[in-house]
C-alpha cells in the first residue's frame, strides 16, 4: 500500500519518513523560516 501525507514542519516530515510515507503531498514554508525573518500574513492587533 503507498501511503502519502502532508506536511505542516520539519519534525512532521521526518515522523513520516519514519514511518515510510512514500510521499509528501503538500509543505507549509512558513516554519522553515528563520523567526527572525518570518512575517505573519495576519493583521496587526
């Protein structure tokens, strides 16, 4: 059976590669970022 997943950090990436998904469908960028210069796409408070 192929088992696919997605994705939404790193640490979830590497939980499915232990877990032998085949492949990862769709990863969010936005964690990859360093927080130092990551932006929020939500509006100021």
């Amino acid at each position: 059976m192929k088992v696919f997943t997605n994705a939404d950090t790193p640490e979830d990436i590497r939980d499915a590669r232990a877990h032998d998904v085949q492949r990862v469908g769709l990863t969010r960028t936005e964690s990859c970022a360093r927080p130092s210069t990551a932006t929020s796409m939500a509006p100021p408070p």
